[in-house]
C-alpha cells in the first residue's frame, strides 16, 4: 500500500479501529484501482473541476476519496441502474391440450360403394413440463401470461389416418421456484366416477336402461342428426382413457421445490386421449357404425408459483444502509443506488467470482460436494424498517429471498445512530417473518390431504353455497398419508456476519467499537443472540468495518463469507 494512501487513511480513520481498511490485499487494490480507473475516466468526461482533479495523479497510488465526489461504479448517479422485469410470486392456470376427435369414415372406391369403416383416431393433446433452469430468474412472464394452454390433438382422418399429437409445452422457471396446486379440474376423474356410479345402478339384466344421448361424447357421421340415433344404436361408451403419462405425473396436489437446475423438464399435466375412429366400435350387428367418439377435455390445474432466490448470502439491512452500494462493490452488479430509503424495490442478485480462471484461484475454496468453488452469490433485496412484520415500508415478502441464504449479512450504517440497536431491530424483524412463516407451514400442512375427485366435487358444491368462489379447497381425509412439509432450517441457525458500513464517515468509530463489544458478548454467551432463540448459530459472528463507496474493507468479506459457507 502507498504511503499516501495509509497517510490519507490516518487522517480520517483511526488504523487500530480499522486495520482492515489498512491491509489491503492484492484483490482490494485490484477493485480499488478498477474503480478509481473508472472514477478517473469519468472525471476525464467531466469538464467539472473537482478536489480530485487538483491531485496529480500517479501510477499505483489510490486517491480513495475520489469516488465520494466523482460519479463512478459505486457511487453512480440515481439514474444510472440496470432494472430487468422482476416478479417473484404469480398464480398460474395450466390446461393440458384436449385428445383430437375420433374420426367417421368409410372406404369408398370406384367398386367398393359401402366400404368397411375407416376413421383414424384423434391425437392425444399436449402435455406441460416445467423445468427449473439456470438462465431464468423471474416469473414475470408466466405471470404476465396468466394462462397456459398445451395445443390440443388434431382429428382422426379418413383412410385410417390417425390425428397428430398436440405440441407440449414447457415451463422455463428460475431455480429456487416452490410450485403449489391450488385447484384442479380432471375431466377423466369426473367421468370416470359417473360411469362407476351408473354402473352401480344399472340393472345387470338389461343392458341399455337409463342410456341417454350424449354430445360431448359422440360424434356422428355427419348428416346424421342425433334423433335419428336412439339410444340403443350406440353401444356402451368406451371407458374413459388416460395418457400412459399419467405414470410420471407427480401425486396431486402438486408440491414442488425446484432448488437445482433440472436437466430434463418434469410433467405436470399430461395432454388428454385422443377419441376413438369409427372402426373401434365395429361388431357383427353393426358393420359399419356411423360414430366415432371426441377426444377428451384436457386437465386443468391452477398454480402458485412463488420464487425463492437461491444466493449464498443474503444482505439484511435498514432502507438506506448501503447494501445495494455493497453489492456493487464485490460484484459487476448495477444496482440502483440513491441516498433515500427504498431505492432497491426488487432483489439483486450479484456473484462474486473467486478463481477468474487466470491461473491461480484468488480465493481457494469449495463446495460440500468437494468440487471446487469459483463463485458465490449475494442476493440484496429491500431494506427492511421496524415493525415490517406489520406489512410497514415493503414488509416482510422479500426475506423470503434470503430465507434459504447460507449465509446472512447484516448490513449496518454505522453513521446512522446506535450499530447495535439496528442489528437486533434487523434481527427481531427476521425472526418475526419466520414465525409467520412457520405458521404459514402448519396451517398449509393441516389443510393437505390426497386428492379426491368426487369428495372434491361434492365438497365444492357445498363450498360454493356459501361462496361462489370455491377455488383452492381441498377435503380433508384423515386417513390419506400426508405429504411432508418443505423443511427449511431456521434461520437464526444459519451463521451471519455484520457488515458495518460508512465507516469512512466522521465518528463512527465509537459505534463500531460498541458492536464489536456486544458481538464478542454475543459470542461468549453473556448476551443472548439478538433473534433471542437459545440455539441460534453465534459461535463465531464478526464485525467488519468497511466503505463500500471506496471499496475499503470489501476485500476481506469474500474469505470471511467463504470460511462461512465451508462451515
Ligand atoms: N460515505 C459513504 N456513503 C455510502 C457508503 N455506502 C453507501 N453510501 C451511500 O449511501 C446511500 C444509500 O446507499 P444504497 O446502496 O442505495 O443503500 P441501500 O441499503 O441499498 O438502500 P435501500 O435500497 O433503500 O434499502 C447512497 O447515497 C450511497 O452513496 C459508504 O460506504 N460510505
Ligand atoms: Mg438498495
């Protein structure tokens, strides 16, 4: 490190308090520079004269204070931000392509006047997939769809030609996305159940009581009007079919977590049977049949879809605290920053890169799995104020990113009043969102049971006496197994650092010198952990002072973050 440098830092920093600001790495350096080149080129641009400008510049030597008044990557102007769509919650109707019809035909040639029958069937319709992936990362285009819909079957034709298959479709979601049925409408069930409940009451004996004409079902040889069809010219419609899918479609209701990127995309509804041509139905007494049957309805389903970022450090802090300032520091992030609260309204997500594949790794480091680690990722969302468990500022939604973080990071100013008041008011909002949480869980788990066609039928129709909207009811059934619930561990068990920011501000020492007392207390255990839970994760919690707008300090959090993650 120069001596300027270390000079300019004497004067405003005590060195005892920070070190860290004073040993600068190979990598800090890199950032700082990288910045201050930008910072520079910037100020090229600008015909303004600022205190920097007046410092000849050398080569090697930092002019950190450069950044606070220059525009540059970390202190940008507001309106200098990358903001892609973003919707991390959305509802989603699925219909699975209806069968295409069955098709009437004959054979007809020059010599062959009453041919033998020759109606193709119908295709079956398409299915839909859905597949986490890596290169997607909101669901703002499903939401904005509402809808979607597999294409259906195409008919049977004549000369025995059966219907093309409907197109599938697949879901492309982020990783990280929990999809949760709702509601479900299954065509088949519901006939299924109608032709058992007729078999019961039909009388063995006579075969044809009670038949009565049915359109959807039937298709005539066109021409022949339904009237001139009694009932007893039909034979018995053929049992409802299924696609042989159904085999690989998860049990209903659909509960998924997809927390890794799927190679191959997963079923949720299989397209529906194609109808039956009219050659199916040919018997001794009826030779040439003059129906065929239509294809079946497509299953519908309605999905929740909600995304939970999956970074390995999540970023918790006040509005205003310098999180999205951070993330531009230790990544290529263009987070918008601003000096207001709620600047952030969406999560950003940035990845940090340890071995720029340059030859040796900056940082060594791996996985669980025991291959190497190159990266991590840090996810900064909304600042969170007191009493956001009460739905006040933006609430208490966007921890649900941060919920399955490895490794939380609590963001504090430390020129904005006591470090230690904000880090347990940080705290008593986590743990409030994961009571709710947990609530949320059991109230969920309580309602889940299998699902049940006709117990679903009759249940709705009870439901929609008293409301009209009976979406989302499942029966109860006490002796179905119950699904498990999506265990998460909780979150004060996940192992956290402060990240204490601003401190190239005047008098923020004394406030950081407080933290890290109440830290080290917390460590001992002379002071409970400020979620207030007996086995939270305390044992080894660390303050670190930086300035994210000079790039000071940063160097340190990718090994601090690193050992973390390894723990
Ligand atoms: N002096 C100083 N200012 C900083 C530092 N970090 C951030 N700031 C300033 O603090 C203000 C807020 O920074 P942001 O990064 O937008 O803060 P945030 O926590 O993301 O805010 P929200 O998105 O509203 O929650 C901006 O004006 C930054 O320039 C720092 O280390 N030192
Ligand atoms: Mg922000």
């Amino acid at each position: 490190m120069s001596s300027v440098r270390v000079h300019f830092l004497r004067d405003t920093l005590t060195p005892f308090l920070y070190p860290t600001l004073l040993e600068q790495s190979a990598i800090g350096s890199r950032i700082a520079s990288r910045y201050q080149f930008k910072a520079s080129r910037a100020r090229r641009c600008n015909s303004t004269t600022t205190l920097a400008d007046s410092i000849p510049s050398r080569p090697g030597i930092h002019h950190t204070f450069t950044a606070n008044t220059a525009e540059s990557h970390l202190n940008p102007s507001p309106d200098s931000y990358s903001l892609t769509p973003f919707t991390d919650r959305c509802t989603l109707l699925l219909q699975a392509g209806a069968g295409g019809h069955g098709c009437v035909s004959f054979v007809r040639e020059k010599y062959i006047e009453q041919g033998p029958a020759n109606g193709g069937d119908g295709g079956s319709g398409g299915s839909i997939y859905i597949q986490a992936v890596r290169g997607e990362t909101s669901l703002h285009r499903l939401a904005r769809r509402g809808q979607v819909k597999a294409e259906r079957g195409k008919n049977g034709q004549g000369k025995g030609q059966g219907g093309e298959r409907g197109n599938d479709l697949i879901l492309s979601v982020p990783v990280g996305t929990v999809v949760r049925e709702l509601w479900r409408h299954d065509p088949i069930a519901e006939e299924e159940e109608r032709q058992r409940k007729e078999r019961m009451t039909q009388d063995p004996n006579q075969e044809s009581t009670g038949k009565e004409f049915r359109g959807d079902k039937w298709l005539l040889y066109p021409g022949a009007m339904p009237k001139s069809f009694t009932p007893d010219d039909l034979p018995q419609l053929p049992r409802a079919r299924r696609s042989h899918l159904i085999a690989v479609q998860p049990q209903a209701p659909i509960r998924l977590d997809l927390d890794t990127p799927m190679e191959r995309p997963m079923l949720l509804a299989a397209g529906a049977m194609g109808g039956l041509g009219n050659p199916n139905f040919v018997t001794k007494e009826r030779p040439n049949p003059k129906y065929a049957t239509r294809g079946e309805e497509g299953i519908k389903l309605t999905l929740q879809l909600e995304l939970k970022i999956l970074a390995d450090v999540g970023l918790v802090g006040l509005p205003n605290a310098g999180k999205s300032t951070l993330l531009r520091a230790l990544t290529n992030s263009r987070a918008r920053v601003g000096n207001w609260a709620f600047t952030t309204l969406q999560p950003n997500i940035g990845t940090v890169v340890l071995d720029n594949f340059k030859g040796r790794p900056k940082l060594k480091a791996a996985r669980r799995s025991g291959e190497p680690r190159t990266n991590f990722t840090i996810a900064d969302i909304p600042g969170l104020i007191e009493g956001a468990h009460e739905d006040r500022g933006l609430g208490l939604g966007f921890l649900r990113h941060i919920e399955r973080a490895a490794v939380l990071a609590f963001v504090v100013d430390l020129s904005a009043g006591d470090a230690v008041k904000a880090l347990k008011g940080l705290w008593t909002e986590v743990s409030e969102y994961e009571r709710l949480r947990g609530e949320e869980v059991n109230a969920e788990t309580e309602a889940r049971t299998t699902w049940q066609p006709l117990e679903l039928q009759e249940a709705a129709a009870a439901a929609a006496k008293k409301d009209s909207d009976a979406l989302g009811f499942y029966p109860m059934d006490s002796d179905l197994p119950e699904l498990p619930p999506l265990t998460m561990p909780p979150i004060s068990s996940k192992p956290w650092l402060v990240i204490a920011t601003k401190a190239d501000l005047p008098d923020t020492q004394e406030n950081f010198l407080k933290l890290q007392e109440y830290l080290s207390a917390v460590r001992d255990g002379t002071d409970e952990h400020p979620s207030g839970k007996k086995n939270a994760w305390r044992s080894d919690v660390q303050a670190l002072p930086i300035s994210a707008i000079r790039a000071e300090g940063v160097d340190r959090i990718p090994e601090m973050v690193v050992s973390l993650l390894n723990d």
